[in-house]
C-alpha cells in the first residue's frame, strides 16, 4: 500500500482537526471527495469504467468470454478478478512490490462478490453444464492517493452497469448436436443488474473518530481501518478490519452505522451519474485519457 511519512507535528494537527470533524481538506469526517466517474473508455471491451478520487485513478475494463460453469454450479456464469498495481502509480509498486496489493484487492472482490444475491449469475448461463459466460475483470490501478478499495468498487460497479453481453441462441439439430450463435448486432445484448452490487466503504480510525474516504496523509494517522461492502438498501454483505491496531466493539459498531449510512448515498450519487451518462446515448462528450 502506498504511504508517505508525516512528522509528529503533521500528525498532531490531523487528528486534532479529525476530533472536531474538521479535516486538512475541510471535509466532514463523513464526507467523500469529488469523484469522476467515466464509463465505456475501453474499446475492446464488453464494459469499462475509469473513476478518479481526489489523486486515486483506477480503470476497470470487463471482457465476456465464453466458457465452461463450473461443476458445483452447472447453471450459473462467474467472475474473475485480475488487479494490476501499475509501477507509475508509487515508486513503491516497481519491481514486484504490487503484486501482494493486487492479491490482497482481488481476493477481497471475490469476498464482496461472493454473495449470490450481488449479481444474477444464472443470467450468464447459456445452457446447463455446457456454456456460459466469464466475466475478466481487470483492474489497473494507475494513481493511488489513498483509500484504494471504495474508489475501485465504485469503478467495477460502473464498469458492469456499462458492460454489454452478446445474445446468444442454442440450437439443436437433428442429431441432438447443440450449436452456439452469437447475435451479429451490437444493441441485441444483454444488460447486467447491478442494483444489488455492493460498494466498499473504508472507515478508518483516527484518534476517537474515524472518517470515510481516507487520503493518504490520514492513513498515515491510523493505526486500524474496517472496510466493509454495503448494498444501496443499506445491507452489509462482508466487513474486514484493516491495519495492525485494535478495534473495541463499540467503535466497530459506530463504524458499520456510519459505512451503512454513507454507502446508501454513495449508491445513490453513483446511481446517478450512470444514469444520466446512459440518457445521452452516443451524443455524450467522451473525456477518456485527455481530459
């Protein structure tokens, strides 16, 4: 994870602004910043998405593949994670010093996702034991100015309302022989519902309160962090504590009300701007990488 080092003096001054919910960047303890989020930037994907939060970049492109489901659910398509810390984004990802951040983001997606309820999976059957499709999800963490986790689950929900799944048709012949026949035109596909896609909401402890939407000078300041995956109804789906410091039980269930309450908003703000990029259709000025 990057870092910076502050002095004891920097150090004094957050947490002191932090106990009277007054921040460097004079932000609530409960207030995220500006996010810009940008959908279908990728060509050669089924969807994608790029979200900048304050000095965080991250990019996130789905490809649909067709494959095999798998034993234990013969019915039912799957993700896959793939995390790239790229080397630009902190000196201190060159060489291979991203690789255990990038196991530690994927694995923590494949908890969030792991519920069945996230994202309808028998949607991405095509037929039963036979074929179905795979979705890649690719993250590349191009800047990293803190609080990781909440800008690249807000980037892959916003990649998955954007991505676009060929319609498929299964026929049979008279030898019982099945065969596969994609739709040639690119508005007969499939949509995702992402409305139950949880975000993640970091919390990180400082001093006697804690904050959402942490940079990287008040990591610096906190010794534990909860994350925890909230649905736009509020629902908690996973929650994982961050950090080498301890958290009491009261502090850990002030956390979950506050990630609670703050992800039904951030759902909304997301909600949002997804929809109203998808009303201007391809009239909609693209930004991409220039902007």
């Amino acid at each position: 994870m990057a870092s910076v080092v502050l002095s004891e003096a920097e150090k004094v001054y957050i947490v002191h602004g932090v106990q009277e919910d007054l921040r460097v960047d004079g932000r609530g303890c409960e207030d995220y910043r500006c996010a810009e989020v940008e959908t279908d930037v990728v060509s050669n994907t089924s969807g994608s998405a790029r979200v900048k939060l304050g000095h965080t970049d991250i990019l996130v492109g789905v490809k649909a593949e067709m494959g095999t489901p798998k034993l234990e659910k013969p019915d039912e398509g799957y993700l896959e994670f793939f995390v790239d810390c790229s080397a630009n984004a902190t000196p201190e990802f060159e060489g291979r010093g991203g690789e255990e951040l990038g196991t530690e983001i994927a694995n923590t997606l494949y908890r969030v996702f792991s519920s069945e309820s996230s994202i309808d999976l028998k949607s991405l059957c095509i037929n039963p034991r036979d074929h179905c499709w795979i979705l890649y999800v690719d993250v590349l963490l191009l800047e990293c100015g803190g609080n990781l986790f909440d800008a690249i689950s807000i980037a892959v929900k916003a990649a998955l309302f954007n991505t676009r799944i060929p319609k498929v048709r299964v026929l049979e012949d008279e030898e019982g022989s099945k065969e596969i026949e994609l739709s040639d035109d690119p508005y007969d596909c499939i949509r995702l519902n992402v409305d139950d896609v949880p975000c993640i909401v970091t919390l990180s402890k400082i001093g006697y309160r804690h904050v959402v939407d942490a940079t990287l000078q008040e990591e610096a300041c906190s010794l534990a962090s909860l994350l925890i995956s909230v649905t736009s109804k509020g629902a908690l789906t996973s929650m994982k504590k961050m950090g080498r410091g301890s958290l009491d039980p009261e502090s850990i269930f002030e956390m979950m009300e506050t990630g609670k309450r703050v992800g039904k908003s951030l759902h909304i703000a997301l909600q949002k701007i997804l929809d109203e990029e998808e009303s201007l259709g391809t009239s909609r000025q693209k930004v991409g990488f220039l902007g």
